[in-house]
C-alpha cells in the first residue's frame, strides 16, 4: 500500500499531539511536517510536497484558506477545525472532510482511508449551518514573502487576462484570481465593479467625470483614472450623487 505523506497545521501544540497520536496508528501514513502558523504552512508544503495536510481554520498571521491560495503544489485536504460555519467553503475547496473538534481516533481513521477514493465517495460533514466565510483581507505571494492586503490599502482592481492586479498603498501585485470571484466576494460596502475589467475601493473616488457622451470615467483621490461602463453607470451616478 502506498505510503500517505502528511503534514498536520495548527497552532495549538496539543491539537498537533494529539493528531500525531492519531496518525501513528495507521501504518500507511508518514508525518513528514508540523507547522504552527499559516506562513510556515505555505513554506512547508511547497517543500514536503506532501499528499496529505490536516489543515486548521482559524490560525494567526494567516488562516486556512488564505495558506491555499498561495500554495503552489496541492494535496488532499483534510480540515480540523473548533469552527463549524467554514464547512460550506472547505468543501468548495475539495476537501476530502470536515472534522470538527474533539474528535475521535474512529473519525479520523475514517477520513483517511477515503483519501484516495474520494471521487465515488459521498461526504458529509458534521456541521448543522454551513456557510461562507466573509473575505477581510487578500494575501498574496511575491517571490518567497507573502503580503497580507487590509481592505483599506486596496485602490483598485484590474483584470489582466487569466489574473488580476491587485492595487494598492504598498504597490501593485498579481493574483491568480478571477474579477467575478472578487464582485461576488469583496463586500459591496467597500468595493464596486464600476466595469468588466476594473473594481474600485469606493471610499478613494474623488469625483466623476463626464468625458463626451455616455462615456464617464472616476477618478480617483490619487488622480487614477478609471472607465465607467455604461451597464454600471447609474449605481456610480447612485452613489456619489
């Protein structure tokens, strides 16, 4: 039988322990790493290159779903987490299950052994509401740092072919991300898609400019300049009027 190699993620030692007591239990299973916080995280698995990582949720510096967006190399997923409300977006994620602290040596056995089947496997978590977290902040990788986005620092949004670029107070960075996951997840409160290609942070908007026609442009408190599309015109005319 092939050997599994893991790392175990989570930045309370007597939940890794307790894991690793777990994981010695199956025969089939290597612990290659343990990482205490999400940048150690990100620096190990693209190392380890592992199969399999038991991934914690709620972690400092930065939290489970934030260490998968900059991981390069992508193995089975496998959650433990106190937190029930995730289960919605780690399933989004593919993740083989959801184990929701305490939990016990039989539950855990029990995701391991789906990890290579789960294609006909029919899982189920143990949460009774699942839903989908609220994006707060955008972390990027640049070379071997990686930058944590607060909200505030965000000007604007550009597509760019299969990318975006992400603009900012601290510069401009690439994320491997589409337009509409940003509309569907920035809060509206804070950003608005003004056109196909651009999102802007609404509390930078200095004024509106007429340029001929229909054809409207928003400047920003920089003195960025940004196209307004006709389909988007009346919710910006909407909100700064």
């Amino acid at each position: 039988m092939k050997i599994i190699s893991c790392i175990i993620i989570d930045d309370e030692n007597p939940a890794r322990k307790l894991i690793n007591v777990f994981l010695k239990k199956k025969e089939n299973l290597e612990v290659v790493a343990e990482a205490n916080n999400g940048f150690e995280a990100v620096k190990l698995i693209d190392k380890y290159k592992p199969d399999l990582i038991f991934l914690d949720i709620q972690m400092p510096k930065l939290n489970g779903f934030e260490v998968l967006e900059l991981i390069h190399h992508k193995p089975k997923i496998i959650f433990t987490t106190a937190y029930d409300q995730y289960a919605l977006k780690a399933f989004e994620e593919n993740a083989v299950d959801y184990l929701l602290k305490p939990f016990t040596y039989d539950r855990i056995s029990k995701s391991i052994d789906r990890v290579f089947n789960t294609e006909n496997t029919d899982i189920k978590n143990d949460a009774n509401e699942i839903t989908n977290p609220e994006l707060k902040r955008i972390v990027v990788k640049e070379g071997n740092s990686i930058q944590v986005i607060t909200f505030p620092e965000i000007k604007s949004i550009q597509a760019n072919d299969d990318y975006v670029i992400i603009k900012t107070e601290k510069g401009e960075f690439i994320k491997n991300q589409t337009m509409n996951h940003y509309e569907k997840t920035l809060p509206d409160s804070i950003f608005m898609r003004v056109h196909r290609s651009s999102i802007i942070n609404i509390n930078r908007i200095k004024r509106l400019i007429h340029i001929s026609k229909e054809n409207y442009e928003i400047e920003l408190i920089d003195g960025e300049r940004i196209k307004v599309s006709k389909s988007n015109l009346k919710k910006v005319k909407d909100l700064i009027s």
